[in-house]
C-alpha cells in the first residue's frame, strides 16, 4: 500500500528524531495543535478573557468529533474524561428490581467496570462477560450475559491491551432486543475506524482527547442518541446543563433539551482548542484514507511479528484487530524504557508492550520497533 501522509509528517516535528509509535495512550503532538494551545494562551495574555471565543471553540471541537463519527454536533456533550461521562450516564439512570443488570466485558478498561460497581449501592448489580484465553469476548458470550434484567450494556469497541475489535453493531442488536441501552467506549477507535453511530444502533459512545484523537487530556466527548437524551436526567449535573446557563437561577433545575443537558460546569477549554486542532487535521484527511492505512500498518505488524517468532497478545485475525500490537514481555516498564532509548516510544501495560501507529507513521517504523523489541522481549 502506498503511503499517501508523507507530507503531513512534517507537521510532527518529534518524527525527525524518534518514531512514536504509542497512539493508544498519547499520540505525536502536531504543530496545528501546538499552535491552538498558542493561540489560547495569546487570547488570555493579550484579551484577558474571550469567553464568546473559547464556548465557540468548545463548539467547533463538538462538531470536528461529530463528524467523525457520523453524527450530529447537538448530539455531543464534553466532560474531562471517559470515566466521568460513564458516571454521569449512570447517575442519569433508574435501577429497579426488574431492570437493574449491568452487563460489561472483563477486559474492558478497568475504569467501566469501577464506575458500574459505584452503581450497585443505587441498585445495580454489574454482570461480567468472560474473555477467552486471547483477550476477546465472543458474541455468544455477550448473547447468554444480556436478559430482560440488563438495563445496559457497555462494550469497548477496540482494546485498550491488544487491539482486538468488538463487533458493536451485532452487540447493540442484542441489547435492543431486551431493551437494555448499549454505551459504547471507543476511546481506542474514533481517529482510527469509521465509526457511523447512527447505523451501529449506539445509544451512548465515549471517546476521550489524547489518542488517536491528536490532543491532550482533560477533554472527553459523549455521543448521546437525541431521542433517548431527553428522557435522562444525570444527577451529575451543574449550570452548563439548564435550558439557560445564564439564568442564574439556583433553586431551578430545569434540563436543557438533547446532549447539553449532559454538560456539567465550565468545559474544558484549553484541552478543547487543542483536540479540535487534532481532529480538523484527521477530518482534513479523511477517515475513509485513515483507516484503510491503520488497517494496513495492523497487518504489517502482525506479519514482523510472527516472522520474528514474538509472543503476540493481538488477535492474529488482521479483520478484528486495530492499530495496536500487543506483545508479551517479562518486565514492560523496562522494556518501554530500553525502547525508547533506542528512539522508539512505545507503550506499557501489564505484561505488555503496545506498539500503536497512527497515519503519520510509516511501514518501516513499526517493522523496526517490533525488530528492536525483539531484542528485549525476553
Ligand atoms: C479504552 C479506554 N477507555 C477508557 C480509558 C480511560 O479514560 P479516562 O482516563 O478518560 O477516564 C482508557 C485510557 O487509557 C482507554 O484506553
């Protein structure tokens, strides 16, 4: 496959001297995104304040997310992490002794599973879907954990350990079927799949700043579906969710109508002049471009890897698995060290190594990190 984004390494200055290959926890930070920091530090030293600029801003980075994946910027809120827009849909729920089953993938990001734990003493009671040996859940898995009881299901749509894709859309099916809500965490997809909310039957996807997105943390985006929105009311709520945030009216709580009444206190704007930089250059692009070449570098990986007889984590099906590559090592955090020595910035987790390029890496990059890691492994 040709590699169409050799102009736009240009813009990465840390790839004239390192390959980072760690997109599945920071990605490469890009000039336009060292610019928009710029540019709001320049407004609040020169303007001293720009409040009508800053909620424009936080707009514009709601509408750059929406059209990543297929949806509408009404239908986004922001908060500063997965976690929190997890809490806050959980604190928007009803649990009763007919339908209080939470259903969640044991290898989900640990985050998910803590907050619907939180949610056992409102009534709750969380349900774990058992992986197999490689790290993935099987439909049938999440088809025998979902009945009349589940009031939620929550899936990752790409792991955050090895990659593996969870087919969302057949997933979503089930949950309807039982009339259950289907919240999906894509933090490890949007920036690098297409996503269409709309198609995939998503009641709720969270996905935060610093991945495949280009930003920097402390800003996460929520799609909500606009139907079932207006029939939630978060108790994680603040003055940013009134039909008027500007009303200042404290003793009522009236929900402002769709996605907004999510929203809590003050956005996080610095963190949103930052992402919306980010995700202006992925929408540049085209994610129907981006993909297609993630897809290709997965595979790329897959083939160095087995070449080089190295203990993978990743499904070895390049149709399930996304950008990232995990592989067994003795001790990751030394090995995250020896490698980025060697001017390769990987990533650690547990008992692996997570090598995960985005558009601006090049083939050669993550054969060469891979052949590195061999040296390490142990
Ligand atoms: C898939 C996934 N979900 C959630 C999180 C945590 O998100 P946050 O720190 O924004 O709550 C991570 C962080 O690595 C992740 O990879």
């Amino acid at each position: 496959m040709t590699f169409n984004f050799e102009s736009q390494r240009a813009l990465f200055p840390i790839l004239a001297k390192k390959a980072q290959l760690s997109s599945c926890s920071q990605s490469a930070l890009s000039m336009p995104v060292a610019q928009a920091i710029t540019d709001y530090t320049t407004g609040w030293l020169e303007r001293g304040m720009d409040w009508a600029g800053w909620m424009e801003t936080v707009h514009a980075a709601k509408a750059e997310f929406a059209r990543l994946i297929h949806a509408e910027a009404k239908d986004i809120f922001v908060m500063s992490c997965v976690s929190d827009i997890a809490s806050s849909i959980g604190s928007s729920m009803e649990f009763t002794a007919e339908k209080n089953g939470i259903v969640v993938g044991e290898i989900d990001f640990p985050s998910l599973g803590h907050v619907w734990l939180a949610h056992e003493r409102k009534g709750a009671a969380v349900q774990f879907v058992k992986a197999d040996d490689n790290h993935c859940i099987d439909l049938q898995s999440y088809q025998s954990a979902i009945d009349d009881r589940t009031c939620l299901v929550s899936v990752s749509h790409v792991s955050y350990y090895n990659g593996f894709i969870q087919d969302i859309r057949a997933i979503a099916d089930i949950a309807h079927k039982h009339d259950a809500l289907m919240f999906v965490d894509a933090y490890q997809s949007v920036g690098a799949l297409q996503i269409d909310v709309v198609r995939d039957r998503i009641d709720v996807l969270a996905c935060g700043a610093q991945k495949f997105l280009l930003g920097c943390p402390g800003i996460a985006f929520a799609y909500i579906r606009p139907e079932l929105a207006n029939t939630l009311r978060p108790s994680n709520t603040g003055w940013f969710g009134r039909v008027n945030p500007f009303a200042f009216d404290i003793r009522a709580l009236d929900y402002a109508p769709g996605a907004p009444r999510f929203d809590t206190g003050t956005p996080p704007m610095v963190n949103a002049y930052a992402v919306r930089a980010g995700m202006q250059l992925l929408n540049s692009l085209g994610m129907d471009k981006v993909a297609p070449y993630l897809a290709h570098l997965s595979s790329v990986a897959l083939q160095e890897v087995k070449r080089l007889g190295l203990r993978c984590a990743s499904p070895d099906n390049p149709a399930i698995k996304a950008s990232n590559t995990a592989v067994y090592v003795s001790d990751s955090l030394g090995v995250e060290y020896k490698m980025a020595q060697a001017g390769f910035i990987v990533s650690a987790r547990n008992d692996v190594i997570r090598i995960a390029p985005h558009f601006y890496n090049t083939e050669e990059e993550v054969v060469m990190a891979l052949r590195e890691l061999a040296h390490h492994a142990g």
